[in-house]
C-alpha cells in the first residue's frame, strides 16, 4: 500500500511537473512574439523622439537667424529713414496709449 502511495505521489509529480512545462512552454511561444513588437515599438519610439528633437533644433535655429535678419533689416531701414523711423515709432506710441488709457 505505501509504494501505491508513492506511486500516485510521483505520477503526481510528474503530472505537475509536466504541467508547468506546458504552461511554461506557451507563456514562452505568447511572450516571444510580444517582446519582440514591444522592443520594435520601442525602437520606433526612439527614432521618433530623436526626428522631434532635430526638427526642435532645426526650427530654434531658422528662428534664431531669422531673428538676425530681421534685425539687420530693421537697423539698414532706421540708418536710411531715420525721420520716418522716429514717425514711425511716435504713432505707434500713441497708439500704444490709447488702447491702455481705454483699460
């Protein structure tokens, strides 16, 4: 009777012992395939954060030398108008107070 018991025990054993491949073996052939897509969705990730950063950069310095631009023009148009510059400055001024005066 004790070697039945011993028996059934190991058989039990090895049933579970078997089971656990089993599961074990079909987390595996689930989890392959899903670790791959999320290491390409992480991949994917990256190289669109890195095109989002060059093109921050790419805007922050046609901003920059626009800016130059702009300023240069802005200094060459006040050297040649200087009168209508000054003109130009006053009736934005007064402009200027009107809008806050009406606040």
């Amino acid at each position: 009777m004790n070697d039945n018991l011993t028996a059934v025990k190991a058989n039990a054993t090895a049933l579970s012992n078997q089971a656990k491949d089993v599961v074990e073996d079909a987390a595996n052939a689930v989890a392959a395939p899903v670790a791959d897509k999320v290491k390409e969705l992480q991949k994917d990730g990256y190289a669109a954060i890195d095109k989002a950063a060059d093109t921050y950069h790419d805007v922050q310095e046609r901003t920059v030398k626009a800016g130059a631009r702009a300023a240069v023009a802005t200094d060459a148009f006040v050297q040649e108008n200087p009168w209508r510059s000054t003109f130009i400055a006053g009736v934005i001024g007064v402009l200027a107070g009107v809008i806050i005066t009406r606040r």
